[in-house]
C-alpha cells in the first residue's frame, strides 16, 4: 500500500516572538519577527511521514499560500522529510476563504488521499481553512484529530471533544485537521536540511482566491490591572476570602 | 521554559545562509528540549549523560563537516560551528564530546586515514556506534606534545605501544583511541604517528580521572598503554610528525571558539533576564548602573567573539584560514567568556552558585576549556611568534 498526502503549511511568528501592530493598524509588524513553520502544521507534516514511512510508500507534498518568504516555511518540511513542496504566492495577505479557494483550486488537480492540516494557525487562530477546502472539494473531513490509521481506502480518526474522545471513519480522500496528539514532530536532521536544497519546490501565482472578508483593525488586549494587597498575614485571610467569593466571584 | 531566542546585537543573522540559520535553529531547539532537561543532574552526578549520544548521532552534529559519502552531514564549517556554539550553550562537556568524536577522531581518521579505515570507521562514528578519543598529551607533556614519550615500535605482523596518555575526554567511554606515538628516537618528532587503538585491545586500560570541578558532565580518563599489539592496519598511514595532531587541534579549536560563544550566550541571557526580574532596594536590579555597565561588557565580549567566529568560519570554508587565525579566535572567545560567565554569575548574587541557574557551572567549564586545546597563553605564544617571527617557547 502507499500513502499520497499533501500537507498545508503556513508561516506564522514564532511563538516567543513579541508581535506588534503595523502602522497600518491591519496587519502586523514582521521587520525582526522570527517566523516558523505553524506548530499545529508540524503535527500535520509528521503524521503525514509516519503514515507513508508506515505504508512503506508514497509521497508527501507540502503546500503552502503566502509570500516569497513561505519558502522558508516549506524547505523546513522538506528537511523534515517531506518529498515535494508547491508555493502558490500571493500579493498580499488572504483572508481564510480566500486561502481555501485557493487551496482547493490547486488540489482538485492532483492525486492524494489525505489533505492533511494543523488544527489551527497559531497566529490568526481562524480553524476554518481545513475544513472550507474540504467543503470546496467535497471530500470528507474530521477536524480536531489526534491520531489516525489508514487502511483499505478509508481512514479512522481520533478526534479530541469536550471530555473524552470521538473516533470517525472517511472515505479516502479526505481531509483532516491535526492537534497535538500522537504526532510529535521529528527534528529535521542536518542532512535533511542540506538534501532539502536538492527537493522540488514548485513556485506559482496563487489563483481564485476571493473573498469577502476583510481585516479592519487589531488591537492588544487590555492591559490587565495592578493586583492588590489585602493585608499580610493570617489577618489578611477573611478579607481575601471575601474578596474571592464577592468580588472576583471565584470560589 | 521560555525557548533560547540567541543574542544578535549586530544582526549577524543576516550574514548567514538560510541552511546555516535552520541549522542553528535545530541544534539549538534540540538543547532545548533535550540537553538542558538533564544537565542539572549530569553535572551534580558527575556523569556523562550516554543517552543523548544516539540523539545527537540522530540530529547528525558528529564530524558533520565531513562528507556526505562517509555518511556525515557536509556541511560547511560556518554550519559546524554554529553546531558547537548551540551545544555549548548547553554545556561545554557535551561540546567537549562531540569535538572529541568529530574533529579529534573522525577528522584524522578523514585526513590520514586509508580508504579501508575510512569506511570501516567513519559511517559508525557519525552514527554514533563507535565513540572515540584522543591521545596526545602525557602527564609530563601538555603544552609541549613534541615531548611525549610514548611509542611504537614495529614489530613483524604489527606494532607495539607503550606509555601513557592525560586528561583524555571520552577516554572511559570511547571504543577506539586515536594515540599518537613515537615510532623512533625520543627526539625525532618527525616520527609521531596516530595509531586507531581499540580500546578493549589487550594492555589499553583507561581510569577517570578523579576530584575535577570543572566539566562533571563529561568523561575525563588517564589512558595506560602497556605492550599494547596492534596490526599494520591501525596505522593512519597518511599521519607524519608532530604536525598531524596540530592540524587534528586546529579543528577542535576551530569548535571551540565558536562553542565558547555560545556558553556566554547561555550566561548573558540568564543574567539578562534574572536582572528585570530581580527586584531589589525597590526596582529590578536591571535599572542599576552597575548591573547595566555588566550587561554591556558582556554583550560587547559576545558580538565580538560572533564576529571573530563568523569570519574565521568564512576564511575556513575559502580554504584560506591560517592555524595562527584559529589561535587568535580559541583565545580570544574562551577568554571572553570566561569573563561572562563570571559576571553572569556575580549579577545573580546568592543564586548564582545554584546549579539551578547555568552561570556557575559555565564559569567552572570554562576554566578547563581555557585550559585545554592549546592553553590561553600558549595560543598567545603562536600569536606572538607569528607576528614577530620570534618563537618564546
């Protein structure tokens, strides 16, 4: 047997990165953000290798949407073990449904049988884009998978709910959307890294992709209160439970 | 933990490849959630953490600027150094380990060695199947190995070895010793030749060296080498004089300059970090002047060092580096940080000594790193022969 997927990928900053509002007030500043292939996507890329390494054949293909600068994002799956990469760049930032026409336009031509992603994007927290490709395509999808198994032109997949855990079953091909779980992505080795440079990375113009979304403005949360100071000691210790239970409503 | 996010002041980022970036990135993540999580322990055990050896082996750092076909990784020396720096970020042993292993034993098994012994060795060393050290310096011949007293001599089928070898990292560990020897008269250095010696071979015994304070997570032996017979074989046929364990240092120096940056990293960014969080006389000590004027030495010590280490990587990759260029970054860089470490260490006041913070322990690393390699003021020496054309020693 052998596994085709193909695994989207998306550039986001780092998590440690500090990010700030561009001028613009619409987007964000990316001059000294260090930026890295999504988390949620890493789980997606090393499912997709454990589930060909698995088979015993197959390929994976990374696919990203974005800027010239997402072929950084890519090469990293490459290192990782990925065997093909398509850039499909845009002008600008897309919005969710843009990115997922755009997606479903490219896909519809190939050969695959899993469309794999990560949950969500670390940095827009959208959670939509697996599932609308899935749609736009009409194939299955399971969102939220921890683990899945692949076997006679179906997969069963392990979704995280509220409380415990759901197992559903797709036809092939099928779309599914990865949390953490049974993926712990894989460290590109250093040979990966230089045998990267040698994959093929596909580069061409992102196609289809309108919508009819917007971004209008960002914002930083509130700035959070200064605490107080009820009292030092075991005197302060009726006051602050009071203050727990009527003020802040917590016990 | 909150992810090592490097210190680059001047942008230095930018003067590196995107492989070479990535590569950092790997190594330094890897320390992250792998190194740093048993060091504490390694180092009050005083062991050698054994189990992060495949997981390095995995990550491909041994001799990884070694070619492809030997099954490293052929990366350039830029993306070598880059991989000591982050190592030592961790700590300077576990750097210590792998120089052992790729720029002390893979390497002159790469330059001197037959095509029978390159294969035989290097895929399993890269793998990390076969561990190895190196045996130069004697209890009485350390900055003068010219002098060492140990030797072979040919027999009919083979060699025999006699002597003894000091301050050996790996040397309890290791499965072959790379051992340099005399093979005629004491005073001829031209006749030192390197010799692969397994080190369960009949008469090699290796003993750790007791009562260190410095580098506890890494393994220091005295090697004893008594009618040890080895055949033709072990010869590294292409080894020839004093010359072939110098150009052996120069590798492993060329590590650590670029290593001993990223132990200051390590001691700038925990000094950095505890000084905004450390409240004192009503304000984190960060906002005093004498904590800042510390920070400032030491971000200064760390951008000139990345700058030495960058370029002498660069004139290493043209194939124009000189051994006295290597000589001016070890000495320089692990003098360097020496100094960070130990203010590091002082800024953090009363937990500084705590092995829970990395400064101390860094601090104490360093000594040997100053020490050994080619002492601090050894390379000064070549330095000052090589600009005045005077030898002092």
């Amino acid at each position: 047997m052998r596994v085709k997927s193909i695994v989207c990928v998306k550039r986001v900053p780092d998590t440690e990165a500090r990010v700030r509002i561009a001028a613009d007030g619409q987007s964000i500043e990316t001059a000294g953000v260090k930026f890295v292939l999504n988390p949620y996507d890493e789980f997606a890329v090393e499912a997709a290798l454990k589930h060909k390494e698995a088979a015993g054949a197959g390929d994976v293909t990374v696919l990203s949407v974005g800027g010239g600068e997402s072929a950084e994002t890519l090469r990293t799956a490459l290192a990782m073990g990925a065997d093909a990469a398509v850039l499909l760049k845009s002008a600008g930032p897309l919005e969710g449904l843009a990115v997922a026409r755009v997606i479903a336009e490219e896909v519809k031509g190939r050969e695959y049988d899993l469309l794999l992603f990560g949950m969500k994007a670390i940095d827009d927290d959208l959670q939509a884009v697996g599932p609308m490709v899935a749609e736009l395509l009409g194939i299955p999808a399971a969102t939220a998978v921890t683990e899945f198994s692949v076997e006679g032109g179906k997969a069963t997949a392990t979704r995280e709910i509220e409380g415990g855990s759901e197992v559903v079953e797709l036809k092939l091909p099928c779309a599914i959307t990865l949390t953490k779980g049974a993926y712990e992505p894989r460290y590109a080795s250093l040979k990966g890294i230089m045998a990267a440079k040698k994959k093929p990375l596909e580069e061409k113009p992102a196609a289809g992709g309108e919508s009819g979304v917007k971004v209008e403005k960002l914002s930083y949360p509130a700035e959070r209160s200064a605490g107080r100071i009820v009292g030092e000691g075991p005197d302060a210790v009726p006051e602050l439970l009071r203050l727990l239970r009527n003020e802040a409503k917590v016990l | 933990m909150a992810r090592f996010q490097g210190v680059d002041y001047y942008d230095i980022d930018s003067l590196l490849s995107e492989e070479e970036r990535m590569i950092r990135d790997t190594v330094r993540q890897w320390v992250d959630d792998e190194l740093l999580p048993v060091i504490e322990d390694a180092y009050i055990g005083r062991y050698l953490p054994k189990q992060l050896i495949p997981r390095m082996a995995e990550l491909g750092v041994f001799g990884a600027n070694l070619p492809e076909e030997y099954g490293c990784a052929g990366l350039n020396n830029v993306a070598y150094g880059l991989i000591m720096q982050e190592l030592e970020r961790g700590d300077s042993g576990i750097r210590s380990f792998a120089s052992v292993q790729g720029a002390l034993c893979m390497y002159p098994i790469y330059a001197f060695g037959s095509e029978e012994q390159k294969q035989a060795y290097l895929p399993r060393m890269a793998a990390g199947e076969v561990i190895g050290c190196f045996g130069l310096t004697e209890p009485d011949y350390g900055s003068n190995p010219g002098g060492m007293i140990t030797r072979a001599v040919k027999t009919e089928d083979g060699w025999v070895l006699n002597g003894a070898k000091m301050w050996i990292t790996n040397g309890s560990t290791a499965d072959i010793a790379i051992i340099w020897a005399k093979t005629g008269e004491l005073s001829d250095t031209k006749s030192i030749r390197g010799f692969i010696v397994p080190t369960d071979t009949p008469g090699f015994s290796a003993k750790d060296q007791k009562g260190k304070l410095s580098l506890l997570a890494s393994d220091t032996s005295e090697l004893v080498l008594q009618d040890v017979h080895v055949p033709d074989d072990a010869l590294l046929p292409k080894s020839g004089g004093l010359k072939s364990p110098l150009m052996c240092l120069t590798q492993a120096r060329f590590g650590i300059a670029w290593g001993a940056v990223g132990a200051a990293m390590a001691c700038y960014d925990e000094a950095l970090s505890y000084s905004k969080q450390r409240v004192m006389f009503g304000g984190p000590i960060g906002g005093k002047q004498i904590q800042q004027v510390r920070l400032a030495e030491m971000l200064t010590g760390i951008t000139n060092g990345q700058l030495l280490s960058w370029r002498l990587g660069r004139l290493k990759d043209e194939g124009t580096m000189r051994p006295e260029q290597v000589s001016l970054a070890k000495r320089h860089n692990v003098s360097m940080a020496c100094d960070v470490a130990r203010e590091a260490r002082r800024l953090l006041g009363g937990n500084g000594i705590l092995v829970e913070y990395s400064a101390m322990r860094h601090m104490a690393n360093l000594e040997s790193v100053y020490t050994y390699e080619g002492t601090h003021d050894v390379h000064g020496l070549i330095l000052g022969q090589d600009v005045t054309g005077i030898a002092a020693y």
